[in-house]
C-alpha cells in the first residue's frame, strides 16, 4: 500500500467536520512527508523538537507542525515561533514557559493539556484532580499568551478494547465538563485529541477530533 492509499483509508472512515487527521511522521525522512503532503496531508506531528525543526527547515512552509511529545522546557524557543499546537502540555510549569517563549514571539500559542488515563505508569500528563486544578487556578489567567484549546490523551497499550474505550471515555467525559463548566476567553475545548493507528475507530466514538496516526500511514517504525 502507498501512502497516499493508506491515507485515503483512514480519511474514509473520519468525518472531515468532526475529526482531523495529524499524520505522525517521528522517525521517517522528509521525501516520506512530502509525498503524504502531495496526496493532501497538511498537518504533521513529531514528539521531538530537534527532529521536527530539521524537518519544518526543509519542507514546505504551508505544513502546520504539532508538537506530541514531552517537551523539554529548554526546546521551547526553538518551536516557539511557529508550532501549531503543542498537544503534550503535561505540567503548569511548561506552560508558564511556553508562555514565555510565546510572548517573545509574538504570538499566542495554542496548547491541549494531556491527561494521563492509561493504566500505565510511565506516561505523562495531569490527573484529574490537577487537570481540573489548574484550569480553575488564578495564576492561569495570568498567561496572556497561550489558550487552552483542549485535551489530548493516550490510552493503555493494550488489546483490550473495553478498556480502551473506558479510557477514552473519561477523557471526553472531562473535555465535556470543562467545555460547560470552565470556558472562558482562554480555555476554550474544541480539540480532543485521542486515537492513534490501532485505536483511532474507537477514538472516533468517543468524540474524537484529532486522531494522531503515524505507522497506519508510513509503515511499521520497528525496524527503526
Ligand atoms: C507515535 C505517536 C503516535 C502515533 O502512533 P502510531 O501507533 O504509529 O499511530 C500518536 N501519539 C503520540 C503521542 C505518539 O508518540
């Protein structure tokens, strides 16, 4: 299967005004991403910083870069000036220093907080109870340059399907009450990031609009 095959796959099974499709592109080389941008693909994502600048240095400036993975507060300059979305906000700290990058730039930045609902330990992001401590917290308004677009979120890595979508669940079920509880001119939840290659159909149903899929595009990264 081509790449531009595989992305009309997974088009096919989205609704295009409910859910976008950010092909995930860590590890393959720009000629990879440029032939997904020539089949119509303008929103990448990378979770390294180093590794997404070589990239937006050489490709067409018209691709929208997001950010998917933990961020160093120390790389923040380098994306600053021209990220789409970070969806890998994981702690108050980093967003206080995005920002501050955000203001030296000029700009306001666009960032998703990241739950942690797998059952894993090792992944990021906040519990519930700092998720919803910090979108109430006073020192949040203070941040002038960056907006709560929404939440993104991993589940378990597992084949158990129910337990994904229980996972899944929660965090739309938090997106919700957010959305009707805590918006105000800077929080404001349109984005819920959820879903990759193996659970992006399930993501769907819970309300997905951002599925995060790379090797159901480009191929198996294992060899890699
Ligand atoms: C790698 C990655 C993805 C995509 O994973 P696939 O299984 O290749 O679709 C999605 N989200 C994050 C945060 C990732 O690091």
């Amino acid at each position: 299967m081509s790449i531009s095959e595989n992305l009309q796959i997974i088009r096919s099974f989205l609704d295009p005004y409910k859910t976008k499709l950010i092909a995930v592109s860590k590890t393959y080389p720009s000629e990879t991403i440029l032939e997904a941008y020539n089949s119509g693909q303008t929103d990448f994502g990378e979770n390294k910083v180093q590794e997404l600048m070589s990239k937006y240095e050489v490709l067409p400036k018209e691709i929208r870069w997001h950010l998917i993975g933990h961020l160093q507060s120390n790389k923040i300059k380098y994306i600053a000036p021209f990220i789409h979305l970070i969806h890998s906000v994981d702690s108050f700290k980093l967003l206080k220093e995005i920002n501050k990058e955000a203001e030296k730039s000029n700009r306001t930045i666009n960032c998703l907080l990241q739950v942690h609902i797998a059952q894993e330990e090792t992944k990021f992001g906040f519990s519930e109870e700092e998720l919803l401590h910090t979108i109430q917290s006073e020192e949040l308004k203070e941040l002038k340059n960056v907006r709560i677009s929404g939440l993104m979120g991993m589940a378990s890595n597992t084949e158990n399907e129910e337990q994904i979508k229980k996972e899944f669940q929660h965090i739309q079920k938090l997106f919700n009450k957010i959305k009707s509880s805590f918006q105000t001119d800077q929080i404001k939840m349109e984005e819920l990031s959820i879903g990759m290659s193996s659970d992006y159909k399930l993501a769907c149903k819970s309300g997905s609009t951002m599925v995060r899929v790379g090797s159901a595009i480009f191929g198996s990264r294992n060899y890699l």
